[in-house]
C-alpha cells in the first residue's frame, strides 16, 4: 500500500502526528521518502538507539534546500516506535538527557525537536518518538558524524535518499558544497508597477444574496407544489394518469433536492462574481507588474508573492475574459426523469459546472491571514533580465484613494528574501451587479 498521508504542510499538533503514525501502520516500508523515516524500536539511551536516531537526523539535515521544499515545507519526520505492522512504543526520557546522548553523534546541530506522541492501542497507551528536522537552508554546511559507530568514521556524511540514509556519494558531496557557497548570494530583485489600479465599486453582496434568496425560496417551493399535487391525486383514482410521470416518479428525496438547489446556487454566486470581474477587467486597468533582475547572476525559479488587503478581490485576468460559466438549474421537482434520458444531466438533470484545468504557470491567488495573497508563476531570470508577470484583476467596494500593498520575491539558488511595500491606486468604477447582468443577458429594464 502507499502512504495515505497529505504532505502539502508540516506536520503540527497532535492530531497531524497521530494521523501520521496512522497513515505509517496502512504503509509498506517501500513507502519511506525523503522526508520520512520509521524505526519500529530503539532506545536512545543505548549507543545503538542514539547512533540510528543521529544518523536519519544528519541525513534529514544534509539535503538540498530546492528538493526538501517539495514536502511538509521543508520538513523531515522520524518515527521510533513504529512500523507498519504495529506500535510499538519506546522508553520515554527527559529532553536534556537525550539532547545530550544525541549531541555525541550531532555535533553541534541543534536545528531539530522530538516529542513523544501518545497513542492509544489495545494494550495500552503507547508513545512513539516523533523527531521534527527542520528544513535545510542555502548557505547550511555538511554535517558531518561527530562520534565513530562501528564502521562509521567521525566526518562520514549522511544523506537521505529515496528510501534510505547512506553516506553521501560525490555527487551530493557537491551539491552540499555548493549549498555552503550560496550564503553569500541573495535575492536580487525589483518588482515595479506597469499599469494597474484597484478598481473601487458599489458592494454586490447584497445583490447576489438577493438573486440566491430569491431563487431558493422558488425552487424549495417545488417541494411543497409536489406534495400538493401528490395528495391531489391520490384522491382522484384517474389522476396519476394526465401524464407519463406514473410511469417515472420523482427519485430525489426533498433533502436531496435541497442539497442541489444549494450547489446550484453555490455555482451561480461564483458565476456572478466571475462576471462582475469580466465587465471590471472590460472597463478597468489590470494590474501588470514587472520583474526585473538587476544583477549578474542567472537565477532560478523567481517567485513573486503580492500581498493585498483582504478588502480586495483578485482574478487572473486571463481567466476572467473567460465566458462565464453559468450553471444549470436542478430539474424541477416532482417531475421525475425518464430513465433512459435520465444520465444527459443537461437535458433533464443538474448539469455540473464545466472543470477547466488550470493552466500550469496561471497566478494561484487565495485569502490567509486577513490578506489576499497572489502567488505568481516562478519564473528563470537571465542577468539583467525584465519580464511581465501575468496581469491581475482587482477589485474592492472599499472607498480609498490607494491600496497599500506588499511584494516578495524568492529564488530557488540563492539564499534570503526581498520584501518591499507597493502602492496601488485606487479607480472608481461606476459599475453595477445588476446592470452587469442584464447586459449578459439582454433584460431590457422594462422586464423586470
């Protein structure tokens, strides 16, 4: 079996640990990686437990940066006390004596912290010794084993392969060489504003609660005209027989018709929002940035992260001049669907919003932290390169003359950071939901 385990983030807070211990018990031991390691027993208070535990530590601390990035943020997990045939627990001991009894193989690398995870198992309660190494770092030197263990000299390099912690072959030798070296290049960039402007608008919340309202209490009233009918009928013997719905009876039960009605209406708020960004990517000014490497080193794999306030809404422009997907209504209830016809969803069932698969180097803009954050496409930057960045849609109902904003950039080979502020300015837009749809839609005002 492979590890059922979500390695997108660290693993943080018991129940992460516990899950992962779980997730290593449903595994073979085909499954460890880079980023994880199980023994099914040791004693860190014996040179053997302290040697195994040291050598996955030294391993785990002695990758390369642009690799171990790609799991639990850089992070790398041991287990003792667990395999996946069972848990078997280990000894507990205090913090300060086993920081010592690993110190003699460490050296002075302190970069790592173990916790002891209780689990509970049909003999008992058992702990399992979780050792947490954090992620390696450009400019971080070899480290090397400090004590001899039988075969393994004192400066014997670990490293942690697919799989298994071997000594380093030359290869990764130079890789880590390589990594020392880097302390001394950092991130060199400037981001500047082309064109843009946040565009401010009249709030359209309101409206789109209004329209989703409006449409609920229409369709759930379904439920209520069917139960009616229903009873109608049943008083009148030849009722059942003024169409072929005898024949194909209503399937949904109301709760799953509510369940519908709510994705339908979930779909419709996200398309109104989708149009609301066209006609404001049609009228507005896209935000454009451009990424400028001023210095003569070949970097690689700029990332540019825009941090906004969570008052402003963003969309990849690209995506909002996309027509919109507007989704089907649920078949009216108590109709039913004719079986054979009853699978084209668009004919007489819910159709499912059309899936598009993002395009691989699109913007990946999401909310944390009280902030909108837009994190764009790596790019490779040539010595005194300039490139533009994929243009933006932003929009907010928040009155302000400017947006006061945040950018940072990082490479994959070099070291640190660049984080500078940046100030957008505000256009009003005189823009409103509800004429935006009747545009789409050709509603002449006179229909409403």
């Amino acid at each position: 079996m492979t590890l059922d385990f979500n390695a997108d983030e660290p693993v943080v807070g018991l129940a992460r640990q516990r899950e992962l211990i779980r997730a290593v018990l449903d595994a073979s031991s085909a499954d460890e990686t880079r980023w994880l390691e199980w023994k099914s027993q040791h004693d860190v208070s014996k040179p053997a437990g302290a040697f195994a535990v040291s050598k996955a530590i030294l391993g785990f601390a002695n990758r390369m940066p642009d690799v171990a990035e790609q799991w639990v943020g850089g992070h790398a997990y041991l287990l003792v006390g667990v395999d996946e045939e069972a848990i078997h627990g280990v000894l507990t001991h205090d913090v300060e004596k086993v920081d010592g009894w690993l110190r003699r193989y460490l050296g002075e690398f302190s970069r790592y912290q173990f916790t002891y995870v209780p689990v509970d198992t049909d003999e008992g309660k058992r702990h399992v010794m979780l050792v947490d190494v954090s992620p390696p770092r450009w400019g971080d030197p070899l480290h090397p084993l400090h004590k001899e263990y039988e075969s393994y000299r004192p400066g014997t390099v670990f490293h942690r392969y697919a799989g298994k912690t071997e000594p380093a072959r030359p290869a990764e030798i130079y890789a880590l060489t390589d990594r020392a070296r880097r302390a001394t290049k950092r991130v060199n960039v400037d981001v500047t504003m082309t064109t843009g402007a946040v565009a401010v608008l009249a709030p359209t919340e309101g409206a789109r609660r209004t329209i989703t309202d409006f449409l609920r209490e229409e369709m759930m009233g379904q439920v209520d005209a069917a139960d009616e009918e229903k009873k109608a009928a049943a008083s009148n013997p030849f009722g059942n027989f003024r169409s072929l719905q005898v024949l194909w009876r209503e399937s949904r039960s109301p709760e799953e018709f509510r369940q519908e009605v709510d994705e339908y209406l979930s779909d419709l708020n996200l398309a109104m929002q989708h149009a609301l960004a066209q006609a404001v990517s049609a009228t507005g000014t896209p935000l454009t940035l451009t990424l400028t490497n001023p210095g003569e080193d070949n970097l690689t794999k700029v990332q540019v992260v825009l941090s906004l306030p969570d008052t402003v809404t963003a969309h990849v422009t690209a995506d909002a001049e996309e027509e919109v997907d507007w989704p089907h209504q649920p078949a009216k209830y108590g109709e039913g669907t004719i079986p054979v016809l009853g699978v084209h969803q668009g004919v007489l069932g819910v159709q499912p919003s059309a899936y598009h698969l993002p395009s691989l180097h699109s913007p990946d803009i999401e909310q944390q932290d009280g902030r909108t954050l837009i994190r764009f496409a790596p790019v490779d930057l040539r010595p005194h390169e300039t490139v533009d960045l994929d243009p933006i849609t932003v929009y907010s109902s928040q009155e302000a003359d400017f947006f006061l904003s945040e950018w940072r950039a990082t490479a994959t080979n070099v070291s640190s950071k660049v984080q500078r502020p940046l100030s957008i300015p505000a256009q009003r837009l005189e823009l409103d939901l509800r004429d935006v749809l009747r545009s789409m839609f050709e509603i002449d005002d006179d229909a409403e």
